[in-house]
C-alpha cells in the first residue's frame, strides 16, 4: 500500500490511536477487577450471557481483513468474491451445535486441547496443539501486520509505530482483564463495527442508483456479474473450509464456548453467525462502488478507505480508521488470550507443572501473554510480506482437523489412530496440493483426504468411547493430578 | 449473469441485515442487563 493515498493526516491517527488505546486498557482494568480467581480469568466465569457472547463471537471473526480486504475481493471478482467471503459465516453457524455439545460433555474444560487429549489421547493433542499453536501464532502475526500496515496507509503512521502500538494496547487490557476484558471490550468493537459499515453503506446507496449501477457493470465489467466462474466458485469452498477448520479447532471459539453460560452457547454462536453473514456483501459493495462514483483508485488495496473519505470527507476516514483499529482489536485480544490458555494449561499445566497452584498458573498466564505479545512484536518488526504466506499454508493443516474435532464430538466409534491419520493425512495432503496445484484447493484437498482417512481407519478399527470420560475432574493441590498421559487416552 | 434485481436485493439486504445486527446486540444487552445476566 501507498502511504500518499492515506485518507487521514498523520496527527489525527495519533489522536484516536492513543484515544481508543487508553479507552481499551482503562476498560480492561475495570473490568479486569471481575477476575478473582484463574477461571474468571481464563474463562470468564463461565456465566457470560447471549448479547456478549455473540458480540464476541461475531467481533473476534470481523478481523481487518474483512474490512479492507473485501472491497478489493468484489472490485476483482464481483458479486461472487462478496458472497465468497460472507461464507465464513458458516463456520460460525456450524459451530453453533458443536458449543452446545462441548459445553454439555466437558462442563469443567478449560481448552480446545483438553478435549483431543481426553478424546484421542497423547499422539493426537501433540499434533492438535502444534497445529493450532503454528496457526494462531500465523493469525497473530499476520494481524500485528496488518495493523501496522492498514494504519499507516490509512493515516501515514510509520509502521512500526503503528504495530507497536496495537500489539501493546491488546497485550496490556488482555493481561489485565483476562477473557472479561476481551469480551467487554469485543461488544463495544462490534457494535462500532456494525455502525460504521451501515453509515457508510448507507451513504453511498444513498449517492448511487442500483439499477443503472448494475446496468454500467454489466457493460463495463460483465465478469463481476458472472455466474459461472469456475475459480471463484472453487475459491468459494475453499475460503469456507479453511474457515470451518480455523473455528472448529481453534481455542479462541472452544474458549467462548466453555465461558458461556448454560443454553447460550448455541444461541449466541447462531446469532453471531448472522450478524457477521452481511459485512462482507456491505463492504464489497463499498468497492464496487468507486467506478460508478468516479473514485479514482490508484491502489486496490485502499478501495474501501477511499470510496467511505469520498462520500463522506474526513468523517467517512474517522469512521473507516476506527472500524479498521476495532476489528484488529478484537481479534489480536481473542487470540492473545486463547492462545495463552492453550500454553498454560495444555504445555504448562498437563505437561510441565501438574500440580501447580492456581496462583503459579495465573502468574504462568502474565508471562505466557507478554511472551506472545513480544514474540509476535518481534516476527513483525521487520515486515517481511512473506510471513502473510503462512498463514496460508496453514489452511491445509487446520482444515485436517476438522473432521477429528467433529467425529471426536459426535462418533464414539472414532478412535486416536483414526484422529491420528486423519491429521497426518490431511495435512500432507493439503500441503502437497498446496505446494503443486495452489492454494485455493488446498483446504479442501486436506479436508477430504482428512475425512475419508478417518472413516475407513474407523471402520476398520472401532473404538467405543465413554463420553463420561471427558468431564475431567480438577486437579487440586491436595490430590494428586493424574499424568496426562494417562488421563484420557483413547481405546480402539 | 446475476440479474439486476438479485444484485439489488442482495446489496439492501446486506445493509439492512446489517443494522438490525446492530439494533439486536443493543437489545440483547439491554435484555441481559435488565435480567441480571449479562455476565
């Protein structure tokens, strides 16, 4: 991106920068005060209820991609590059039964982890966690860039600047408020989110006539009004895989799960999910909009920035500048704190520490959160573009582990070899495609191998899992925590 | 190709969907709030 096709001056970037960044932390301490013990901590309470569930849920899937990205999708791929990217929508309402279900059979779990380890056993979690560790470490610091970047092309804030500050801010209101912070401050990003896209939306419907807007791409651009586009459709289901394999494995969702209260889970991941389906259909139209309001645009990129300053002058750059820091925001907050779970309790606490106290594991979450934070500032520090690629090729490992979590949830038959080859499988199946075909079929590629791996090893080898199994009781510092190796292996 | 009244449609409905988003979170909240279950 260019730095003089920013929208907004350098000074006023600063301003709601340090103005939003101060709001967050201030915020995060308040209600940081909420957390008396590492379960209010990690998890919320377990009490959090549907309007701040789903806003966080919705808020966590709105990263900047969606925002920034979206219109340069539709400005190349029309109506189809839209609706391809509103299918992540689908992860979220898929996830909807499995949060029901989750917080049915594991009542006391804290993480993603905790459940393949207790379902599948040793080999299969080692796997799980390298897998979902690699990818969200990718997410974290493809945001810390894009941070860094989308803002300083926005307003011209030198990049590092930029980075730096967003990482700090989302590190200091995470460590001080735990998930209770995340989630508050998620509701207010959210609702920040939905209200900038309507406005600007709004306005330029407002300045343009859908029918003879239709009729001039039509004639100008009839490719973005095609139906049959063989590539986009198969981009379509491979957005929409990689996105089911991001939700149904990774902890920032089982998180939410677990801290949701009884019977709201499913509700809330629903709702999120149909919150979330029209933002990018709203932000793609906004790109598609710059030819017939004559926007003159000399970097894909800044499609969406330069039509909302266009319509509305410097408020529409306000309004786009703060949307862009809300949706990293919470999704650099949600990850920082899942991922911190995910090392303290699966690689701390099972591995390391059984025994530790829930004062030593709360002290293990400030390191594990600042660590984080000070390894993504670092990977990020000299913006090397080519770190963007993995997470990429994460997509393929992921998506293999869609169909473990799945069957691990609802077929007791599936044992740990089957979850085993299934991730192996699919991972290296994906990854090959990934590598010799391209990304776009990569995900589905591993997905596919993933699932008829784990079938035939199912039906080959059948286990009989007792669901009663993964509701682990909590260690306390009179009993003896069982190793972990033992705790929930999986028998064929 | 997509005909122009799907392309209309989809485009409104986008932003109206959108809003009601909006509009429900507040609701929600304002609902959980006033039953003491907001968190």
């Amino acid at each position: 991106m260019d730095i003089r096709s920013a929208v907004l001056d350098e000074t006023t970037g600063f301003l709601l920068l340090g103005f939003f960044g101060v709001l967050w932390v201030a915020l995060g301490v308040f209600w940081g005060r909420k957390a008396r013990d590492l379960e209010g901590f990690m998890l919320a309470g377990r009490n959090v209820g549907l309007a701040l569930g789903a806003a966080t849920a919705m808020a966590t899937w709105v990263t900047s991609n969606t925002i920034m990205i979206t219109p340069k999708f539709a400005l190349q791929m029309g109506v189809w590059g839209m609706l391809a990217y509103s299918t992540a929508s689908l992860g979220l309402l898929l996830f909807a039964p499995m949060a029901w279900r989750i917080r049915r059979l594991m009542p006391r779990g804290y993480t993603s982890g905790d459940f393949i380890r207790l379902r599948y056993g040793p080999v299969a979690w080692r796997l799980f966690l390298g897998i979902s560790v690699v990818y969200s470490m990718a997410w974290l610091v493809s945001m810390g860039m894009a941070g860094g970047i989308v803002l300083q092309a926005l307003s011209g804030i030198p990049y590092v600047y930029g980075m730096s500050v967003i990482l700090l801010v989302c590190v200091l209101y995470t460590l001080f408020g735990g998930l209770y912070a995340v989630i508050g401050t998620d509701f207010i990003q959210s609702l920040i989110i939905l209200v900038g896209v309507v406005v600007v939306g709004g306005v330029v419907l407002s300045r343009v006539d859908l029918h003879a807007f239709h009729a001039r791409l039509a004639a100008d651009h009839p490719a973005l009004l095609q139906v049959l586009m063989p590539v986009a459709l198969l981009s379509l289901f491979n957005n929409m895989f990689f996105g089911f394999g991001e939700i149904f494995h990774n902890n920032v969702w089982w998180s939410r799960a677990f801290a949701m209260r009884d019977g709201v889970s499913h509700r809330a991941f629903a709702a999120s999910s149909l919150f979330w389906l029209p933002i990018p259909i709203a932000t793609g139209f906004i790109g598609l909009c710059a030819g017939p309001l004559g926007i003159n645009i000399p970097d894909a990129d800044m499609v969406g920035p330069l039509v909302a300053s266009k319509v509305l002058g410097s408020m529409g750059a306000v309004l786009v500048f703060v949307v862009v820091f809300c949706s990293l925001a919470s999704s650099i907050d949600s990850l920082l704190a899942a991922t911190s779970d995910l090392l303290v309790e699966d690689v701390y606490r099972k591995m390391l520490r059984p025994w530790a106290t829930e004062a030593t594991l709360r002290r293990a979450s400030t390191f594990v959160i600042v660590g984080l934070g000070l390894a993504t500032w670092l990977i990020c520090l000299p913006r090397l573009g080519d770190l963007i690629q993995v997470l990429f090729l994460s997509g393929p490992l992921v998506a293999s582990a869609i169909w473990p979590v799945i069957a691990g949830l609802y077929w007791r038959r599936t044992g740990h070899a089957a979850a085993v080859a299934a991730l192996v499988s699919g991972s290296a199946a994906g990854l090959w495609c990934y590598f010799a075909i391209g990304w776009y079929a990569a995900s589905l590629v591993s997905a596919a191998v993933s699932m008829a791996v784990l079938a035939a090893v199912t039906a080959l080898w059948p286990a009989r899992f007792d669901w009663s199994r993964l509701d682990e009781a909590e260690p306390s510092a009179h009993e003896e925590a069982r190793p972990c190796f033992q705790a929930g292996s999986s028998t064929p | 190709m997509f005909p122009s009244w799907f392309f209309n449609a989809l485009i409104v409905a986008a932003l109206i969907l959108t809003a009601v988003s909006a509009a429900g979170l507040v609701t929600l909240l304002v609902r959980d709030w006033r039953n003491g279950r907001l968190w």
